[in-house]
C-alpha cells in the first residue's frame, strides 16, 4: 500500500515528520504498517534507571530540570524500544503558577495544602503566570531534537506532550490529594454551578497555554488525562464536565494536533466521551477492547487496554492477553497499543520489553 510505503520515504513538501509516525498515523486512523505501541507511565518507579536518577532529585526537580526530564523520556522509550515518548512531568505541575502550593509525599502521592472549598478561593486562582511552566516545553524540545532522525525502519517516534483534565485537576484542588468519593468535588459542583464553572474555566484558560507551550516545542499530539472522571454518573458527566472537556478538546486540536482523551472505569463513559470530539479514546482494562471501540463508535481511535497487572504474569498468559487485544482489534486503522492504565511500582521491566515486542511480531500487516 502506498501510504505504508511512505513511512521510509523522504517527506514530500507541506509534510511534517509526524505523518511519518505510525503512532501519529494510528491516532488519525491512517493506514500503518503494524501497531504502534507505547505504555502509560513508561518512564517511572519500576525502572531502575528511572530510580537511579531519582535517588539524587525530588519528582518536582526532575519535572523542573529539562535535561534531566528529557533523559529519562528518553531513557525509557529507548529502553522499551517503543513507538511514543511521553514528556516526564507531572498532572499537577499547573497548580504552582495558579497559586496553589503542593507536594509529593512519598506513599502518599500529592497533597495540596490548602484545598480549593470556597468561590473565594477560585476567584483567588491565577491564570496570567502560564509561562512559568516553559520548563517542561524547554524539556520537549530536548526529546524532539534527540529523536528527530527517523529509526532505522524509517519511522518517526512520537512525542506526546500532556495536560490533565478539568475534572481530574479539579478533584486534586478540592480534595487536597487523591480521593475515595470525591465528596467535596461533587459538593462543590451540585451546590454552587457558577464556582464550578469559573474553576473549569481558570483551568481551561491554563491549560490551553500550557499545551500551546508544548506543541510549539515539538509534541505530536496531545494526551489530556481525565484519570478520574469514571467516578462520574453520566448526568453528572454530562452536566458539569462534557462541556468544559469538549472545549479543551477544541482548543488543543485547533492547534494541529491529534487528542487522545484518557480515563478510568469509563466503559459506561464511552459514548458520552466521544462527544468531547478528541481522535482518540483511551479504554480502561475492564472493558474487551472490541467493546469499548463499538461504544467509543468508528470515527474515533483506540488506545489501550492491557491490565498493567497482568505485566507480573507469567509470559505465555501475558502473551495470549496481548493477542486477544490485537485480535480485537483486527487490524483496523486506528489501535495504538497500551496498558489500561499506568505501569505499577514493581512491574518486571522484561516484561515491558516483551510485551512491546510481540505487538510488533503480532500485528504487522
Ligand atoms: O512516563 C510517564 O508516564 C511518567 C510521567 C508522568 C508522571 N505523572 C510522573 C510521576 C505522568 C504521565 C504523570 C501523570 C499523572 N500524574 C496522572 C495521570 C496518569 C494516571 O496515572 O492516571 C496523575 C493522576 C498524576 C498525579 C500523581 N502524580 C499521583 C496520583 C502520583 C502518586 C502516584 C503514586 O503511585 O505514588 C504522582 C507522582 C508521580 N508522578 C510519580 C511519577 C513517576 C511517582 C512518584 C515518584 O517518582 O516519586
């Protein structure tokens, strides 16, 4: 096929080195030669390359400190041999420039000192100090320039900047940290609409700037995590998040690139998440792939859906829920493989490197 055979060739005029990745090409569901493959928290606590530099930094120093950011995306995708890096920071890293203080406690995870509770407190929030986080484009364009030589089979790797979603970070402002129920998000949201809105309005305002940063610095496409947002009814979704989620979506793909839109237990999301108008849904392990793409409906991508827990499988099991996945999906243009969601502290880095392997020996066309 013509298009497949583009891949190795030199570009034509008017075309950037994104159409010459198959993981870019998968997200617009052109035609590849075989599934990409990437995972979600690829570069993090399991790898002991990741642990070595973090043994000298904090999280927040590696995120602030772009050649150090910019090794470990490197590091991991290189160590996988996968066909994405995703840049190293972190969801919450928009809250310093907004005026809210935070902090990774260790088994912990983040805690925000003073949680967001009143329409004070929001109207209190900054938008204006965006460029603050140039740390993390200045990281990408580290990733970009070291990658921007094709692989040896010709393909462009792709770079993937990301943002979180309104909901997502706004359950980490009001909550103060990670949550069971999100009792003070939906309060918040049920009781006073106008509060809600100005807060998802403030995010948006940030994240658009944020995600501009990173495009200019040589992302190919754009993963918003709304990791959180399967705590939600669909009237609740539907009410207080499709919105404010479409009109990121909006903004983000006004600037040239694909949108992968990721969340968790959100089978019962899907059909609704569409609605957001992003290339691609990611889907949760709980969900047959083949299903989850029928809700998700044919005009969007795919991505996903291996449980990360089955990674501490033994090999011929992993490798028989890594054909399942890519048989359900058939070959159709647009699957981008990865896990249900993030590699898990502890995961058998072989494990990674094997499963990134069979889908290149499964799936070629
Ligand atoms: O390669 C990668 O994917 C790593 C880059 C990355 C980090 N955070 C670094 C990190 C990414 C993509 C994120 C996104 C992120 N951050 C999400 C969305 C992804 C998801 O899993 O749904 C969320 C919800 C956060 C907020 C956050 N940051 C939490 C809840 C935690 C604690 C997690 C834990 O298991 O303790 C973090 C800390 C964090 N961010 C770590 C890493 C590598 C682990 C802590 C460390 O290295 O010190």
């Amino acid at each position: 096929m013509a298009d497949i055979a583009t891949l190795a060739e030199p570009l034509k005029q008017n075309e950037t080195p994104a159409h010459a990745s198959r993981f870019v090409r998968a997200c617009l569901r052109q035609p590849v030669d075989r599934t990409p493959v990437w995972f979600l928290r690829q570069a993090g606590r399991y790898m002991p390359e990741y642990m070595a530099v973090r043994r000298n930094h904090t999280l927040l120093e590696i995120c602030r400190t772009p050649d150090v950011a910019a090794e470990v995306t490197i590091t991991a995708a290189e160590r996988l041999d996968v066909d994405a890096a995703i840049i190293f920071a972190d969801l919450l890293l928009p809250f310093t420039p907004m005026g809210l203080d935070f902090e990774f406690v260790n088994g912990e995870g983040p805690v925000v000192h003073q949680p967001v509770r009143s329409r004070e407190h929001i109207e209190s929030l900054r938008t204006d100090r965006a460029d603050e986080l140039n740390y993390v484009a200045r990281a990408i364009e580290k990733v970009a320039k070291h990658f921007a030589p094709p692989r040896a089979d010709g393909d462009q790797l792709g770079i993937i900047g990301f943002i979180g979603a309104p909901f997502t970070l706004a359950s980490y402002m009001i909550e103060g940290g990670s949550s069971r129920n999100y009792i003070e998000t939906k309060k918040l949201m049920y009781s006073d609409r106008g509060a809600w809105q100005l807060l998802t309005e403030k995010l948006i305002t940030v994240l658009v700037q944020y995600a501009q940063q990173q495009v200019q610095a040589g992302a190919h496409v754009i993963q918003i995590f709304d990791s959180w947002a399967g705590a939600l009814s669909v009237s609740d979704y539907v009410d207080f998040v499709l919105p404010a989620t479409t009109e990121l979506v909006r903004r983000v793909k006004a600037m040239g690139v694909p949108v992968i839109y990721f969340g968790v237990d959100t089978a019962s999301l899907l059909t609704t998440m569409r609605g957001t108008g992003a290339d691609v849904l990611g889907l949760d392990w709980r969900v047959p792939l083949d299903e989850g793409w029928r809700l998700a409906g044919p005009d969007v991508a795919v991505q996903g859906n291996l449980d990360p827990i089955a990674l501490f499988a033994p090999d011929d099991l992993l490798k028989q829920r890594v054909k399942q996945i890519l048989d359900a999906a058939g070959n159709r243009n647009g699957h981008i493989f990865n896990l249900g969601h993030g590699i898990v502290p502890g995961t058998p880095v072989d494990a990674v490197i094997n499963v990134a392997r069979w889908v290149k020996e499964l799936s070629t066309r």
